[in-house]
C-alpha cells in the first residue's frame, strides 16, 4: 500500500491557469497528487504583485488541496529549515538551478523533479530555422538547462518528442512523461457561424508570430472563399502588433477572458496556425478537449499522435492550412466528425484519469527511492543557521553559503 509524501513545489510565480496553458497544466498536475499525498507550493518573487491577484489565485490553489506560499529565496530557506519534504517539484528548469542547491543542502533525502513544461532549446531552435533568435544564446541556454536537468533526481517531460530531444542531446537521467491535463467537455448541438477561434497566452512568443502569419498569409484567402468567416482571437497580454488586428476585416481581438469555454462552444473551428515550438499546445488540447475540429500545423500536433484528416487536420503551408480551414467551414457533418475524433483520441491521452496513471509512477518511483539520510543534529543546525541568515537578511548566494556540493 502506498504511502502519502510530502511534496513542495516551487514556480517562478504565482501559477495563473486562466492565463498561461503551461501553468494550466501545472496546477492541474498538483491537483492530481493533491488527492492522495501532499502538497504545497512556493512561489518566487521579485516583488510583490497586488493583493488581490495574489489571492484570487492562491484561492484556486486552496480549491484543489494545495497550501500556497509566495515570498522570496530567502522564505524558501525559511520553508525548508522547519518543514521536512520528500520531494522538491520545480515549475521550469531555470526555477531549479538554486532550488536543487537548496534542497541538497537541507533536505538531502528529497527527491528534486524539474517539470521542463516544453523544453525550451528545441522550441528557440525551430525559433532559429525562421530567423528568430540568436544563434549563440540558443547555444548558452541549451547547455544551461542540459545541465539543470542533469542536476535534479528526475525530469518531467511533456511529449515523446521533448524526451527523444533530450536523448539526442546525450541526456541519460530519469524521464517522466507526463502530458497536458484537461477534462473532456460535451459539445453543444447548435447552429453555429463561420467562426473560426484563435486561443494563446501573448507572453508566449510563438502565438504571436503564428496568428500574424495566418493573418498575413492565410486569411485573405479564407475571406475570398468563405466572406461570412470570422475569427475571434481570445488570449492575455496582446502585444500592439496584435490589437491592431482588430482593423482587419472579420477580426476581433478579445484579448483576456476568464473562460474560453463559451468562446469555444460557439465557434465552428479553431486555428492553431504555429510555425515553431515544443511540448504540447494547451490550445489544441483544450479545443480538442471540448469537441471543437482543430487545424493547425505539424508544430501545433506535437505530442498527440494525431492523424490529419482524421483527428485534426494538418498543415505547415499558407495554401493547404486556408484549405483545410475553408473545406471545415463549408461541410458542417465532417467537422463534427472530426471534431468527435480528435475528442476521443485527447481523453485517451490527457484526460485527468489518463493522467493519474503517468502521475502515480513519478509518486512510485519518490516513495521507493532510496533516502540520503542527514544526522538530525546536523540538519537540525543547518536550519539554525538558515533561519539566523533570514533574519539577518542574507538572501544572496553568497551569503547562504549554499553549494551544489551539499
């Protein structure tokens, strides 16, 4: 029979799902081992955001069973010196690299797990192919999060695709795959416009630069075959260049809403028009998740085995993606069944029961795993310390004396 551990999980920030598909996901995540174990979350900060955000979501981490934390290093240090933990689950690799010092300096027993969310240097690589992007930072960062994961006990990985990156790379540690989490939503059976949906976090630079492609190069073409089309572009954070859409004919730029859900009943196809990136798209996912036909491009179906033409359709060119946009808009029977399709293959992969499955190995692999014991003497004067430096202020590196030695 399992036992219940102790897990803190640490994000760069508050996690904010209603915003962010990676932060989705990760809340998600900690809901599922919120059930049977548990957990907490420490989220770093820089400064302080506004009261009310902060509680709004720190309100949604209470909701799934997790007792959140938002402070700076040094209320980690705090964290970890009077509470014990058997696993440390950081949100992104660069949120590890002093995270893992920590944790191997006062908790050596912890198993330290990096959730890579996507990894990054395959993303900024085909950013490269494009022209975006320095070749030379893509480098520097590529080694930096190689030698993030190398540094934790274990790596969480989103699609076949990222763990296959990270083995060509000469990456040879533990992987734990485990996809994006969303529940499977009937859809409703009205008449619908010739709406098309654009869904993406605007902090994410890919949405950006695929929906002003589609834009540029494909709708036009969309407009000539079927001139009733709209398309509604749903997401936080717009940069100008996105609003501006708003002037083209059809297009209406809703910028942050606090469900999708409506957006997505209503609309007859949605569109993932992305020309690089890594891990799973969150708005795939979520449009398949709700019965919604998807056309995107072969960067858009990472991680989900899909076959175009029956799960979702794929396309990487500007003619054949405004094809298969047009050919959903004009046979309403075949979108449904496409949409049905695509639902069916997402619940089988990321719905929340699938997912405990993948989650409850990670969980296994922390409970069997065998402990670097620490002399309770000697964990208990390290905590002494730690929480003599916080009072005193020492929250740089240098001053906690902290080592990736131990």
């Amino acid at each position: 029979m399992s036992r219940s551990i102790k897990i803190l999980a640490v994000s760069p920030e508050i996690p904010k799902p209603d915003t962010a598909s990676g932060d989705r996901r990760f809340c998600a995540l900690l809901e599922i081992l919120a059930r049977e174990h548990s957990v907490s979350l420490f989220s770093l900060t820089q400064g302080a955001c506004g009261n009310d955000e902060e509680g709004k979501y720190f309100s949604l981490c209470e909701a799934i069973g997790v007792r959140g934390q938002l402070g700076h290093v040094s209320g980690l240090i705090d964290l970890l010196s009077r509470r014990r933990f058997d696993a440390g689950l950081c949100e992104f690799w660069r949120t590890s690299h002093d995270v893992c010092s920590l944790f191997r300096w006062l908790q050596p027993w912890a198993a330290v797990i990096v959730d890579s969310v996507d990894v990054h240097f395959l993303r900024e690589e085909t950013a490269l192919a494009l022209g975006i992007g320095d070749s030379q930072t893509v480098a520097a960062n590529r080694e930096k999060e190689l030698a993030a994961y190398r540094t934790a006990d274990a790596v969480v990985v989103v699609t076949e695709e990222d763990r296959d990156a990270l083995e060509r790379s000469g990456f040879v540690g533990l992987c734990f795959q485990i996809p994006n989490i969303l529940p499977i939503r009937a859809r409703p059976s009205v008449s619908r416009a010739r709406e098309l949906l654009f869904v993406g976090g605007f902090k994410h630079a890919p949405n950006a630069d695929g929906l002003l492609w589609f834009v540029r190069e494909i709708w036009p073409a969309i407009k000539r075959e079927v001139p009733e089309a709209s398309l509604t572009v749903v997401g936080s954070h717009p940069p100008p260049e996105v609003l501006s859409l708003s002037e083209v004919d059809g297009i209406e730029v809703k910028g942050y809403v606090s469900e999708t859900a409506p957006y997505l009943d209503r609309a007859a196809v949605s569109v993932a028009p992305l020309r690089y990136g890594g891990g799973m798209k969150g708005k795939v996912c979520e449009a398949l998740a709700s019965g919604l036909p998807v056309v995107t491009t072969s960067f858009g179906a990472q991680g989900l085995q899909a076959i175009s033409g029956e799960h979702l359709i794929i396309a990487d060119d500007a003619e054949n993606f405004g094809q298969g946009v047009v050919g959903l808009l004009r046979d309403a029977s075949r979108s449904e069944r496409l949409g049905r399709s695509g639902q069916s293959l997402l619940a089988g992969l990321c719905s929340p029961r699938a997912v405990s499955k993948k989650s409850a190995e990670m969980t296994a692999w922390i409970e069997s795993r065998p402990r670097k014991l620490l002399p309770l003497a000697r964990w208990g004067a390290r905590s002494f310390y730690h929480r003599l430096a916080r009072s005193a202020d020492m929250t740089t590196r240098a001053s906690w004396g902290v080592s990736s030695q131990g």
